[in-house]
C-alpha cells in the first residue's frame, strides 16, 4: 500500500513511517502542505494520513480541496485537536477517520486497514487467480497449498496489480509504488521485479500490454 504522511512532527512521523514500513508500506512524508499536494497530485496514493496543524496551513484546508477535486483516496486525520467539534467537521469535510495525539503505532495502523477496506468493498480481501491465494490483509501468498516468500519489493508491486483488478496499470504507477517521491528510479528494475513474481507465481499471471504497462490476467 502507498501511503501519504502530512506531518510536521519528526518525533511523532519517523516511528509511524518506519512501523508501517515494516509492514511493507511506501510511505511518502511530508511536513508542509504544499510538498505533499504535489506529490499527490503527481501520483496516486492509497490512504492519506494527515495532520491539522501545518507550518503553511490548516489540514482540514487541504482535505476540503482534495474532496472538492472528486478524489476519493481514504483520509485519516491524525490531531492532538481533541474536541468533539473538531471531529465532526473533520468527518464532515469527508474525513474517513479521525484519530487523536498521542496514538498507538498499532491502532494507526489498524484504523488505516479498516478505512482502507469501508473503499474497496468490491475487491475481495482474498483474492484468488487459479491455485494462488493472494492476501492483501496479511500480505501473504500461497499456491495450491504452499507458502510463497515474495521480497518487500514484490509484494508491492503485486498488491498494486491487485488493488487495481484486472485494470492496465501504467509503468508509472508501479514504479512510483516502488520509490519514494523523488527517489532515482533504477533503469530496468521493475521488469526485474515482475519478471521474479512471474517465475514464483506462474508466467501467465502478470500480463505486458506494449506501451501501456501491466495487468493481472483476468
């Protein structure tokens, strides 16, 4: 899952970013509001987790724009604001949970599982393409019976496929779920990468559309 950190609060971000990156997330921090509406609307993320109270604005600013665009990435708010209030316009500007400082590491992540699943109720948290199993919620594979070990790198760009079904997913999209923001993308890396998933998980099952990019077969 790619996720997008807007916090200005290095002792509170580096332990959240390095927890949910252990759970093989990208996660892509940022502690100004500005920074982050750029990468985000340079490429797509799967959640955002954002903070109220920025150097260069008010959070809920930010979500108010990002609603009014018609995007619909997950938004958990993460504030040391605790009145109820300020909950309620949070949700109210399309806010999909709302959590309060100090947190735990685990309930975050567990909340960014939850908001994440209430978005995809039409993709199965299990999905199945003939005898592999493949699970976003634990992260793991198996075919016919047997335990597949993917590398961190694999595995993310297997979810994205997955995430998206059966869709064409551009180059673009799966090497920005591959590098942070900025990053030097290494030149042949995500062909590696797929190339490696095709030989564990069948050569059938990731497709190349020339020019396009890759899907899941159906």
């Amino acid at each position: 899952m790619r996720i997008l950190l807007i916090e200005d609060e290095a002792a509170l971000a580096r332990p959240l970013v390095e927890h949910l990156a252990a759970d093989l997330h990208v996660v892509e921090w940022f502690d100004t509001l500005s920074d982050a509406e750029s990468a985000e609307r340079a490429s797509p993320f799967d959640v955002i987790l954002l903070d109220l109270h920025l150097p260069d604005g008010d959070g809920l600013e930010f979500l108010n724009a990002l609603r009014g665009r018609r995007v619909g990435t997950p938004v958990l708010i993460l504030s040391a604001r605790d009145k109820v209030s300020d909950r309620i316009r949070g949700l109210n500007l399309g806010a999909d949970d709302y959590v309060i400082k100090p947190f735990d590491l685990d309930e975050v992540k567990a909340r960014i599982h939850t908001v994440c699943r209430r978005s995809e109720d039409n993709l199965a948290q299990v999905m199945r393409i003939g005898d592999l199993s493949i699970s976003l919620a634990d992260h793991s594979v198996t075919r016919g019976d047997r335990p597949v070990r993917l590398t961190t790198r694999e595995w993310q760009v297997l979810e994205t496929l997955v995430r998206r079904k059966s869709a064409v997913v551009p180059r673009e999209s799966l090497e920005a779920a591959l590098y942070a923001f900025g990053e030097e993308v290494e030149s042949n890396a995500l062909e590696a990468h797929i190339s490696r998933l095709r030989a564990k998980l069948g050569k059938e099952l990731i497709v190349t559309h020339r020019g396009l990019g890759y899907a899941l077969c159906p």
